[in-house]
C-alpha cells in the first residue's frame, strides 16, 4: 500500500464497474479485483434500483471497510435537471479524486448500456481525472442465456431499445431480433404493439425473485420495472 505522502502525488481513478444483472457469479474477475482494490465505492441509487449494484457487490467482495458514497439520481427525464444532478455527483467524486483515493463506480448490467456514470466520467474528464470502464454482463445476454435462446444468428441484427420511447412503434419494425429494457412500466402498452411477433421476457434477471416467459401469452402484465423483452419475427 503507498503511504499518505503517496497518495497526495497524484489523482484518484474513477473506475465504472460493470456488476452485471443479478446474479453475484457474472460479475467478471476484472470487476471482482477493482471492487477489492478501490477504496471508495460509488453506489447509485434510484426510486426503482434502490442499492441493488451494492447487494450484487457485497456479495462477491468485503465492503465493510470501504468508504461508501450513495448517490441519489432523481426519477426525471427533465434535461436541465440531470445536468444539474450529474455536476453535483461529479463534484462529491472529484474530492475523494483529489486526494489520491480510487472509485468504483457500481452499476447494473454493463457500464456502456444506458449507465449514467458516462455523463458523469465526461464531466470528471474534463477536470483532468483519469476514468476507465470495466464492461459485464449485460441484462439481455442474461435473459436471453436463461429462456435458453440465441439472441440472433446469421446475419440477424440486434436492436436495443428502451421501454420508454415514443418511436417504439417504428423500431419494432426493424429486422431481426429486438430487446426492449426495463419494459415493466410500459408492458400493457409494448404488448399491444407486438402482434404477429414472437415475445419472451424476464423479469429480475439472475435475482431470486426471477421469472421467465417463453411466449408471449405467459407474460404477465403486472411485471416489475427490470423486465426484459425479447422480440422476434
């Protein structure tokens, strides 16, 4: 370990650490050993996530003597008043930067998919940190992986959209397989637009309260926030 004199040399790394869907076993050997080594953990919190990348963690490494930084995200998609919230979480971060002491950043499925720790690490960027990505295993790989089916073969491609875009209609008519994220909120209505298409899901991928459906009459409509859509021709 380098002494206090040490650390005050130099910055602290932001690390985004990919925890993957649900299930402790995923996380990748990479994201094991940063969680271990830094000796801050960044732990994002939102209305429907909770602390679920921390519970994921802590299963998998000793956090008990980490210094532990929740941070709260609101439940918007009002532009200003994310601006506003990635600049202040990128403040408390850059202070514990300063002082020579590294970061890892918990986040749910994989850090490129819909993570806001990209806007975040721009931010931190910018103020002369160092920021590196650790990918993991995605919530749509996992499902596709637990309904025991390819998610495309061939020349099929693969789209992923969020559950919540009005220009949901027209990319589900794009070929090849199609994942819808984060679905539940939105299922009545992502249901209704599906006809003629083949459509499977999970629920809590990798957790304990898990569901699968393998066809589309099976899935219930009462599904939580983290459903997962498979949709096929």
């Amino acid at each position: 370990m380098e002494d206090n004199h040490a650390k005050e040399a130099h910055k602290g790394i932001l690390y985004g650490v990919s925890v993957g869907p649900g299930d402790p076993e995923l996380l990748t050997c990479k994201a094991i050993r940063l969680i271990q080594e830094c000796e801050v953990i960044a732990v994002p919190r939102t209305r429907g996530e909770n602390r679920l990348a921390y519970s994921i963690a802590s299963n998998v490494a000793d956090l008990k003597q980490k210094k532990i930084l929740d941070l709260d995200f609101p439940m918007t998609r009002e532009e200003a008043e994310l601006k506003k919230c990635h600049r202040a979480l990128a403040d408390v971060l850059e202070q514990y930067l300063h002082t020579g002491l590294d970061i890892a950043f918990l986040s749910l499925g994989d850090i490129t998919i819909y993570s806001t720790f990209g806007y975040v690490a721009q931010l931190v960027e910018a103020e002369g940190f160092q920021t590196e990505y650790c990918p993991g295993v995605t919530s749509f790989c996992a499902s596709a992986a637990a309904l025991k089916q390819p998610l495309v073969q061939g020349r099929e491609p693969l789209t992923i959209i969020p559950g919540n875009i009005p220009e949901l209609p027209q990319m589900l008519r794009q070929p090849g397989t199609k994942v819808i994220l984060k679905s539940g909120k939105n299922l009545t209505k992502i249901l209704a637009q599906t006809e003629g298409k083949q459509v499977s899901g999970v629920e809590n991928c990798g957790l304990s309260e898990q569901k699968m459906w393998k066809t589309k009459e099976e899935i219930s409509e009462q599904a939580g926030y983290f459903t997962t859509l498979l949709v096929k021709e």
